[in-house]
C-alpha cells in the first residue's frame, strides 16, 4: 500500500465516518461503491469535496472518466497523482 | 373553555441521557430530578452502518424513540423540534462564511425534516410527514398538527416525535435554559375502547407566566399517573387532562 493510498484510505474513513473500519481492512483494489465498500452517490460527493479540500483538484461531475477514477482506492489515488503532477508542470 | 381534542395514547417512548426504558423514566417521575445532561448516545447498533454514520445525536435520538414506539412503518409522521440539527446548520454556515465548499451530506441532514426523511428510508414508510419548528411552543404545536392529521384520517395512527439537542454557544443569546437533551415519541389514535382517553386544548388566555420548555414536565405528565398537566407559552395556556 503507497503513502497517497494509505493517505486516501485515512480520508475516506474520517470523511464518511466509517465507524470500525480501519485503512488496513480496506483492499487498495476494491470497489468503494455498490457491492464493495457500499458507499453511494452522496458519499461520492462528500469524497469531491474533501479531495478537493486537501489536495486543491477540482472533481467535475461531467467528466466521464470521473467515474473510473473513483473504482477504488488504487484508481482514485493515481488519478489524483497525475492531477498534482500535471498542475505542478503549469 | 372547550373541551379539546380528544384521543388515545397508544405507546410512548423517551430517551435522555441515562434514561432509555419506561421504568427507568418512571422511576425518574417520581423523583424532582432534572433529565439528565451528561454525555451519552443512545444504542442505534440495530440501524444499517450505512446510515448510521449519518446521524448526529440528534439523529441518533430521533430514530431510537421513533422505533422504539412502534408503528414507525405505518404511521403518519409530526417531527417537531426548537432548533433541530442546529449544529450541523451552524458547521454549514461558518463553512460558507470561510468559503470552503460545504459537505453535502450535512446540507442535507441540516434541513428540519431531514430526521424524518431518514426515518422513512428505515421503515420504507410512505405515508405524509409535517417538520415543526415552533419557538417553546413546538412540542404544544406538534401536538396540534398530529390531532388535526387525526380529524382528517381517523383510521391511522399519528406518529408525533420531538426532540432537541443542546443550542452551540454561538447561539448563546437565544438559550433556554431549560430545553433538555431528550428525545419523546408518542403514537396518537382516535379514542378507542381500548384505552383510557386524554384531551388536549389550549385557550389564548396566559393564565399564569410562562414556565420555560414544556418538555420535562410533559414527560412527568406521561411517566406518572397524573391526571393534568399544564403549562403557559407564549400564546396561551396549553393543557392536556386524562379521563377516568
């Protein structure tokens, strides 16, 4: 498990108040939505919002990747590393 | 003075801190004690996790006495409550103010019917719900709401909940000293042969000055076998009186 991934993992757990969950029970490459972790569409919002908190990347809704990038863990983590690395080439 | 609506009281259920069961309220009745204040949560561990993790203690209070009265599946429902999830409301509006984006999730626990939503998305209840917010008159309110629900459809229960949560300092101004952390519950019907009949009225003359919440004495009122309970608000005199 990387630094970002357990660093995502922490956040999701503290945002939507995952009462007895820990980071190491949450597999990098499970489903955060439906069958997986059971999160829903308003969690997903509530995750937009703080990723946009503490890393300053903008989710948009419209985006149709947006929904790949929120799969697991994993996905979420390299796309907001791509997203950091492309706005410190600007 | 009129005689007032009448109607049954099929159950009721409270929680406060320290004070989760009909005898534990019965025993506290009998004292002059306070409800308590101390911290404590009420055990919602037979909610879904998924929605569980949603509620504030309010919340948490709100659905414990709502299915701990029973008929939450099927009756129609009056949520009322001074301030609501004025916590979350207040978490919202200093985040605005910060201009921060705000959670989405607590935008929508923050509205005064948001309890009674998630109420129904427990117990798959369809039927109408009615959110009140009345000043120190709300609990007298939410009764009235519940009995003309009852004129209007007499054939089902009314399910009234009321409940408050401490008021943040911020709002320090505009504290009562007397609103407990308490949650009450009561499953309204139509007088039936089944059980003893009560009566509520209320007459616009304040007969005497207003005794703070309403609440805790209501409480006593329904935990002991009194046959009056009285009390003046800012409109009048309520009153509700139970029949030999």
């Amino acid at each position: 498990m990387s630094e970002q991934e357990l660093e995502l993992k922490k956040l999701v757990i503290e945002t939507l108040n995952l009462e007895d969950i820990t980071p190491a029970e949450i597999d990098s490459e499970e489903m955060l939505f439906g069958d997986g972790l059971g999160l829903d569409s308003i969690d997903a919002l509530e995750l937009g919002v703080e990723i946009q908190k503490a890393y300053g990347i903008k989710m948009n809704a419209q985006n149709e990747d947006i929904k790949a990038h929120f799969a697991s863990i994993r996905s979420l983590a390299n796309f907001i590393s791509s997203e950091r690395q492309e706005k410190r080439a600007l | 003075m009129d005689d007032g609506v009448s109607f049954s009281l099929e159950s009721w259920a409270a929680w406060a801190p320290g004070l989760s069961d009909s005898v534990s309220w019965q025993q506290w009745a009998e004292t002059e004690r306070d409800i308590p204040a101390h911290e404590e949560l009420p055990d919602v561990s037979d909610l879904p996790a998924g929605l569980r993790r949603r509620l504030s203690r309010l919340g948490k209070m709100t659905l414990r006495v709502a299915l701990d009265a029973g008929q939450a599946e099927r009756a129609r429902i009056v949520f009322s409550s001074r301030n609501g999830n004025v916590t979350e409301m207040l978490k919202l509006l200093q985040t605005l103010a910060a201009g921060d984006p705000i959670s989405p999730t607590g935008f929508g626990m923050a509205v005064h019917n948001s309890l009674a939503g998630m109420l129904s998305i427990v117990t798959k209840n369809t039927q109408s719900q009615t959110a009140i917010a009345a000043g120190n008159e709300s609990l007298c309110m939410g009764m009235m709401e519940a009995l003309s629900l009852l004129r209007e459809d007499p054939n089902e229960p009314v399910l009234l909940i009321h409940c408050d949560e401490n008021l943040p300092d911020f709002y320090q101004p505009f504290q009562d000293t007397d609103v407990p952390v308490c949650a009450l519950a009561m499953v309204l019907s139509v007088p039936n042969a089944a059980r003893k009949s009560l009566s509520f009225r209320f007459s616009g003359h304040s007969t005497k000055v207003g005794a703070g919440d309403p609440l805790k004495s209501f409480l006593r009122f329904l935990a002991t076998s009194s046959s009056e309970w009285s009390w003046t608000g800012s409109q009048g005199n309520w009153q509700c009186e139970r029949h030999a």
